[in-house]
C-alpha cells in the first residue's frame, strides 16, 4: 500500500537527507568565530540545497531547516545557555529556540517556491527570503542579527571595498550566491556556471577600497577593563565599583607616556548614579574627561516598568554630564520582545545582571570631547550597521563599543563580539575602541585589522592612540540600499509566483 506523501511527510525522508541536514549545520556552526577555518561557510548551505531537493512538501523543508540551524546555533551560540544567572539562561533557550525556527523559514519559501516555478526560481527566494531574515533580525522586533553570514570567519581584507560600499549585508548577499552557485556546479557541471561561479568569487574586488583621511590625527585614549567576574560586579556596591576603577585609572595615569584625551570604562561599570558626584569631583580635579557605562534611573515618559536605561555617561571638566541610552535592547536578557505593544510579556523578564527589563534609548550619542566626537554603541548594538553608520553620518569620527560580555562565561561570544566592531570599522570608515569589562579590549582600525589588544579575564589598562577619520564610506553616504531592494524583489518573486494563474 503507498503512503501519502501529505499525510506522512517525515516517512519518507532517508539517511542522506538527515546526513544532509547535519553537514549543513556543523559547517554552518564552524564557520564562526573563533573557529580559525576560513571559507567554511562558503559551502555550508550546499547540504542544505541538496537535502531539499529530497522533500516533496514544505513541511518537509522546514524540518530540514531546523536540523541544520539548531545545530548550527547550538554550535555558535551554546554560550548563551551557561549565562551566570539561571533564569536568563533559560529564557536564552527560549529565544534561541525561537531564532532557529525563524532560521528554518527560507527553506520552506524555498521549497513553496519550486512547487510552483521551478528550481532557479527557488534558489532566487532563498537568497532572497534569507536575505529578507537577516533584515527581519536587525530591524524588527526581535533584535538579533548575530549570525548574519557576513559575520563568519573570512579573509574581511578582500571584502573591504564591498562591505565599504553596500555596508555588511552585502557580504552575507555574496555568500549566499557562493553557496548557491557552487551548488548549481555541483548539479549540473558545465562551462558556463564555472564561468559565473568564478566571477562572483571575484566580484568583490571590482569595489575599490574607500579613500580615507591622508593622515588621520591620532588621539590617546585609556581604556580600563577591570577584569571582575560578572556575577562578582553585579554583588559589589557602587563605591567599591568605583575604588577599585579609580585605582586601576590611577595606576594606568600614573604610567602613561602621554596624557589621554578620553579614559573609557566599560558597560554597566556604574550600578547607578549614587557615586557621580564623587566621580565628578574625580574628573574636575584630573582634568581628564570620562566615557563610562552606567544603569542610570529613567527619566521623562515610559512604561514605569521600565525604571533604568543602560547608558553611557560623559563626564568632563566644567561641562554639564551628556548621556546616550541603548537603543537596540538584548531580547529576553534587557528586554522582551514586543512587550511595549504586549504588557503582558513582561512576565516573561528576568532579572538578567539585576534589572529585569530596561528602557530603550531612542537617539544616538552626539558626544565632543575637543576634536574627539566618539560614537557610542553599548554591548549588541555593535551588530547594527545601521546604528553606526548613522553614527558616523552625524559627524562621528571614531566610534566606542562599551561591553560587559562576562555573564555568559569564557566562550566564544568575546571573538564573534569583536568580530562585529571589525565589520563596523570597514563598513563606516572609522576606528573602533571596544572597551570590555574582562575582554575583549582591542583598537580595531578602518581596515578591519585589530591594532591592539588587551589580554582577556584580567584586570588591564592600555593606551590607545586612535586614528580619528572624517571621510564617509559610500555605506555611510547612501546608506542601505541593499535591504528595501532585497525585499521588494522577494516581495515581487511571491507576487508572480502565487499569483491566481
């Protein structure tokens, strides 16, 4: 007797397509930081194409997607799950499991795709619907494009040009037709698709790298990673936070070949504004302005239960205090997502680090510290092309990444973290200093390449001399274009393809 294909679909499904299916996502998984194997994910998704080609029905499809990317973000984001609080690493299960079921969804608008138009026309919407994923994690309401493909292990020297001029998803766009042009040679093997194959490979070297400053004026900027444990930070008071960041600043002084034009303390040093006034007088007597991270109490309307931002404070000699809140909140961890549209959700919040939900920031940092106009970005929000490139658009001339990366323990997340300030490097034109609590601590210039860096998990203090860049990259210039094009197209494909025959 047959099976119903509809009526059983996992029935039917082989060893090679569950084979298939893991291949994809271990190499997906292997492709990213710190992982040193570039070029994986040039191919990774190849297993995942030839495993739908063995589904008959989107269900199928989709099943084949969540074996490959809940492998593939248990690989890269297992760090999430060994968070120092139990209830935020529970609630990092939560959102993970949400993010591979999102992960799965272009290969079921793929396979919808071939049912009714083809194979070519289905490669095109999972180039597409992938594409159209990513912008969905970076501007929707479930904020995470951590694993966006441009963020893999990749030579970003030879993608500076393209990452400079389309901005970063044009390097995730890139892999994706590698992936889908090495699979169409895996299937049919002709002339021609070598031919196209081999000039997509090169096709990032038609973009020139952008013009920069001729001589970039360097400034000398401290950075103080105080190299405290987490959850041993989250315990100590605000004057013993700030003795033990006063001493640490002091000693670093005390040495330094040259005075700095800006110390940097990291995300969250402050558990509050109990200690500003001391800290005040600390400035006004060194003469030295201040960037650090602090929980500061919300002020101005918005939901009361949203009592705290995670903010960057300036603090300068004989000037008023500035301040920048982060605008781009992590899911679950600082904040649930759609819970201003849903109240209800915020039963879900955890008291992730001591504040279960903060207020969102809405406007960028517009700081100046003399010739220095840092652009400020706290923790995740370095993953935002976006927020950087409009950073640097309203007159940032180099940009500051505050981070506190030691809830989730000694994994992987410090190298996939500054992998991202690197992207923003290339895509803005500028150097970034990212100042992390316990690491990682590194100047990483306009190239992408990281000029220095502190050793992680331990108390240290350098002095930067940051290049300062006022030339904008065509992706600061223009923006990105990329994204509204993608979407649309896909928006067109689905038209034409479920449109009433």
């Amino acid at each position: 007797m047959q099976v119903s294909l509809q009526a059983r679909p996992c029935q039917i499904l082989r060893h090679r397509f569950w084979m298939l299916a893991v291949l994809s996502g271990l190499l997906l998984g292997l492709s990213f930081p710190p992982v040193p194997l570039p070029g994986l994910v040039l191919t990774a998704l190849v297993p995942l194409l030839l495993a739908l080609e063995q589904t008959r029905t989107p269900l199928q499809a989709l099943l084949a997607g969540v074996v490959a990317t809940l492998l593939w973000v248990g690989l890269t984001l297992h760090w999430a799950l060994r968070h120092a609080v139990p209830a935020a690493a529970f609630a990092s299960a939560v959102g993970l499991l949400c993010l591979t079921l999102l992960m799965a969804v272009p290969a079921v608008i793929a396979r919808g795709v071939q049912l009714r138009r083809g194979r070519a026309a289905a490669l095109a919407a999972f180039v597409l619907g992938w594409m159209a994923l990513e912008a969905l994690l970076t501007y929707g309401p479930l904020p995470f494009p951590w694993l966006q493909l441009g963020y893999a292990t990749l030579p970003l020297s030879f993608f500076r040009g393209l990452i400079a001029t389309l901005g970063a998803p044009a390097l995730s766009l890139w892999v994706l037709g590698t992936n889908v042009l090495a699979y169409a040679l895996l299937r049919r093997r002709d002339l021609m698709t070598s031919l196209l194959l081999a000039s997509w490979l090169l096709l990032p070297l038609g973009f020139p790298a952008p013009a920069s400053d001729p001589e970039p004026v360097p400034v000398p900027v401290l950075v103080v990673q105080h190299g405290v444990p987490a959850a041993t930070w989250d315990r100590m008071d605000g004057p013993e936070r700030l003795a033990h960041l006063l001493t640490l600043t002091e000693t670093a002084l005390d040495t330094a070949r040259v005075r700095p034009a800006l110390i940097l303390w990291p995300e969250t040093a402050l558990p509050d504004t109990s200690v500003l006034f001391r800290l005040r007088a600390w400035v006004a007597h060194r003469r030295i302005p201040l960037l650090t991270g602090a929980v500061v109490p919300a002020d101005g309307p918005g939901p009361a239960r949203f009592a705290y931002t995670n903010s960057a404070l300036l603090l300068q000699p004989d000037r008023p205090l500035d301040r920048y809140d982060k605008q781009r909140l992590v899911p679950f961890a600082e904040q649930v997502p759609l819970v201003e549209t849903f109240p209800a959700l915020q039963a879900l919040a955890v008291p992730a680090g001591g504040v279960a939900g903060y207020r969102s920031g809405r406007t960028p940092a517009r700081f100046a510290v003399g010739p220095l106009r840092p652009g400020v970005l706290i923790c995740f929000e370095s993953f935002f092309g976006n927020l950087a490139r409009r950073s640097a658009e309203e007159g940032a001339n180099l940009l500051v990444v505050l981070t506190q990366d030691g809830w989730w323990g000694r994994g992987p997340v410090y190298r996939q973290h500054l992998q991202a300030a690197r992207l923003r490097a290339i895509e803005t034109g500028r150097a970034v200093v990212q100042a992390g609590a316990d690491g990682l601590t590194a100047l990483v210039l306009p190239s992408g390449r990281i000029a220095q860096e502190l050793p992680p998990h331990r108390a240290a203090m350098r002095l930067f001399m940051a290049p300062l860049h006022e030339a904008h990259t065509p992706a600061v210039r223009i923006g990105d274009l990329l994204t509204p094009t993608v979407l649309l197209s896909l928006f067109l494909l689905l038209g034409w393809t479920f449109r009433k025959r």
